[in-house]
C-alpha cells in the first residue's frame, strides 16, 4: 500500500483544532507511519480595509483537511474517531474505505498553497526513477539527474528515440516509480 491523500470532514471552522488533535493522536497511538501530513487548504488573502492592506489567512474549504496517509484500517479508525471529524468524503458510509484524491487534484490544491505532494528533501534524490504523469512525455519513466529546491523542480533523463534526453519538470508532472 502506498501513501495518498484523502478528504477529511470536519465541523466548520474547527479545522486547525482537529489538525492538531490528529497529530496528535497519530503521534501517541505509534501511526507516524500511516499517517504523515495534515494540511488545512487556506490561502493569503489581501484585503484593504478603511485605506490599510491587511492579509489574512482564508480557508479554500471551510469544513475540510487533507490527510495524506497508508489506508490501513487503524489509520481509518483513529482518523475517524478524532473529535471534530464528521467522515471522510468519497466514502459511501456503512463502513465502506473512502476514494484517495486523484494526484493532479492535490497538486493543484497543494500548488496554491506554495506546497507540493512530494517532499523533495525526503522523498526524491538523484538516481531515483520516477514516472512523468502530465506533459508530452506522459507514461514515460526516467531518472532524476539533478534536483531545484527552490524553484521545485527536477531535471529528468527520459529515454527518447534510443537516445537519453534530459528535461526539466515540476513535481507536479511526476510521481515517483
């Protein structure tokens, strides 16, 4: 099983509370494992009141974090039973395990957020293969040459016409083979 991200319920404006409790919890319950990232979607966004910008933090979903987890069933349950947490969309309830978000959907999301689905530092080194999943060269398999922290992108030796090519990607053209 691989990690993926799902859609978490939450009540309204509790989301930054059941964060912290599921971190928490995964923490103390031993699931660093299973469950790895909890991000509430929000944005900045500048607003001018009475001739003064201010900016502020505005929630993209109000009611709703992402968890990036491995679906085991302890990992469901202890998501689950978090206080504030209402269920998980993309389940159709009756104990059925919810639908993981498609890569290009939390990349988008992720992306407004200036973060990516992959963590470069720890999940991405030169020499690992990886498999371009937007682009035109879709499908294709390479291996990382090079790796730009700051502008969040790799250099990727992709086998054209017999010939090995490097070419530049952002993470989200890629995931990892």
């Amino acid at each position: 099983m691989e990690k993926e991200w799902y859609v978490v319920n939450t009540y309204s404006g509790h989301e930054s509370k059941v964060k912290e409790k599921l971190e928490m919890r995964a923490s103390t319950m031993g699931l660093e494992d299973y469950i790895f990232r909890v991000v509430v979607p929000e944005q900045k966004e500048v607003e001018i009141k009475d001739g003064k910008t201010k900016e502020r933090m505005k929630k993209m979903f109000p009611g709703y974090i992402l968890v990036e987890m491995i679906m085991t069933d302890e990992a469901w349950f202890i998501v689950r039973n978090t206080p504030g947490v209402t269920g998980f969309i993309g389940s159709s309830g009756k104990g059925a395990k919810p639908f993981p978000l498609a890569p290009a959907e939390v990349d988008k999301i992720l992306a407004s957020m200036g973060m990516s689905r992959l963590d470069i530092a720890n999940e991405l080194a030169v020499g690992d293969k990886v498999k371009v999943i937007e682009g035109p060269f879709a499908n294709m398999f390479g291996t990382i040459t090079s790796i730009d922290l700051e502008k969040q992108q790799l250099e990727v030796a992709l086998d054209l016409f017999g010939q090995e090519t490097n070419v530049e990607l952002g993470l989200s053209q890629i995931s990892k083979a």
